[in-house]
C-alpha cells in the first residue's frame, strides 16, 4: 500500500501546492516521460547531470529534508500535483511511477553571471496582514503557533510566515486551548520601504478575548535596521476566537518559500 505524506504546511495555500511550478528562467529544460516503466527520477536525474535530490526538491518542494529524500512526500506529490496525477504503482505496490506523459522540471546548476544586478521584486513601505489561523495552549506556560500572510498590493506577491513561541498566559476562564479562525485584512505601514518576504525574524503576539471580541497586537522584534511598523506595535484584527483567554508570547516569524527562492508568491488580492 502506498504511503502518502503532505509537504510542511501544505495548507497555507494548497492551490500553490497543487500547481507549483518552477520559474521558466530556473528550469533549463523540461523532460517528458516516454515511457513510466523505464523511467523515474533517479534515470532522469542521470540523463541530464543533475542530483536526484535537486531534481525532486526542484519540482516537489519540501520534498527532500536535510539532504534526504522523504518517499511519502514524493508520493503524495505524484498522486496530487495537477502535472502528475499518477496511478499507477511500481511492483511492490509501495510507490507511485509515472504512466507516461509527465512533465519533469530541469533545473540550471547554476552559473555565476558578473555585473547582473539583483531583481527587486517587493520593496513598499505598505502591505496588508492577515492571520491565517492561530492555536494557543495555555495554563501558566503558553504555546503559540500562528500563520500570517503579508501582502504587497502593490507589487501583487505575498508571503506566508509562520510563527512559534513560548510565553506567559493567564486565562479568564480554566481554558487551556484557544484557537482563532482566519481573520480579515490588516493595514500595515513602516517607517522604511522593504520586502513582503523581509519580516523574518524575533517577534512578540500579544492576544485577549474570545469569540469575535478580542485584542490583538503584533511587534515585529527582527526587522531590518530602522524599520518599525507604525503604530508599533501593530493592533491587528483576526478570525472568531474559540476558547477565552489572554497570552503574549515571544518567539519567531519564520519566511515559508513554498517553492521560491524568495518566499514571494503571486498574489492579486481576494
């Protein structure tokens, strides 16, 4: 039986997941299956002179941790990825094979090119914020896992963060989990133009209430030299609020790339 595994936080934005593909100015060449029983990654890979463990991280992002090659990701990608949609399986009946057809990223080696200067593809001084989804755990310790999206209207790219930390909590009611649902769009302006995928780093979320009344704030610790949100730190709306209570908790946003060099995906609004 073939195993299955999504790719880390394939849920930030599943439609992304599903259709990823490479910029055409990092593939080099696309390679179509002739034939699935002769042909797989590792034959390919050999056939055009790049790692195995390029290639699959090149087409299935995520796919390959640490160096090593997760086989229920490739698997899942294989079932689910709209240029794959494979079905059949090898002898064993423990993996996905192609059927013939698929296309195959190639991804450039890399080459080094003197004096081309670096394509600044976000620079603004106001984005939107949203919060996705946030889950808190709550006695006397707290625990937050949060996920933001940052937009750059201007530029149409956004990208997804995630956040993580440990803090102090005091519950109004004995609750010890809350979860808020995803909010609305957030204005958000700072002192200094940079990059949607530039908010990186130390953080503090301070959150209160339950239901739809509650209080949040957003103070990002980790911004580049003289950048501060305006206010700061940034009172945000979010999503219902399941649970009561109030945390703030310190830790850090951490830029998810899905797939892109940069961590800027397409984006043109709702």
């Amino acid at each position: 039986m073939v195993k299955m595994m999504e790719p880390p936080y394939a849920k930030l934005s599943m439609d992304v997941t599903l259709s990823h593909s490479p910029k055409e100015e990092l593939v080099s060449a696309w390679h179509i299956v002739k034939d699935g029983q002769k042909e797989n990654f590792q034959t390919i890979a050999t056939e055009h002179g790049v790692p195995v463990t390029r290639l699959i991280e090149f087409n299935f992002p995520g796919a390959v941790q640490n160096g090593r090659i997760n086989p229920d990701i490739v698997n899942w990608y294989l079932f689910h990825h709209k240029r794959f949609l494979c079905r059949k399986t090898t002898r064993d009946g423990f993996n996905y094979m192609f059927g013939g057809g698929e296309k195959v990223a190639i991804p450039h080696l890399g080459t080094v090119e003197l004096g081309v200067p670096v394509i600044i593809r976000s620079n603004n001084t106001r984005f939107k914020i949203r919060m996705h989804a946030n889950i808190n755990v709550a006695v006397v310790a707290a625990a937050d896992f949060c996920i933001f999206e940052i937009w750059d209207e201007k530029a149409k790219l956004s990208s997804f963060y995630t956040y993580w930390a440990g803090g102090i909590s005091k519950g109004v009611l004995p609750v010890w989990l809350s979860a808020t649902l995803k909010g609305p769009w957030n204005e958000m302006v700072v002192t200094k133009a940079i990059g949607a995928n530039e908010f990186s780093g130390a953080a503090r979320f301070t959150s209160g209430g339950a239901g739809s009344r509650s209080k949040n704030y957003i103070n990002f610790m980790g911004l580049p030299s003289g950048v501060l949100t305006v206010p700061n730190p940034l009172p945000i709306e979010t999503g219902f609020t399941i649970g009561i209570g109030a945390s703030t908790s310190v830790g850090r946003m951490e830029l998810f790339k899905a797939g892109e060099p940069d961590g800027l995906l397409p984006f043109r609004g709702p």
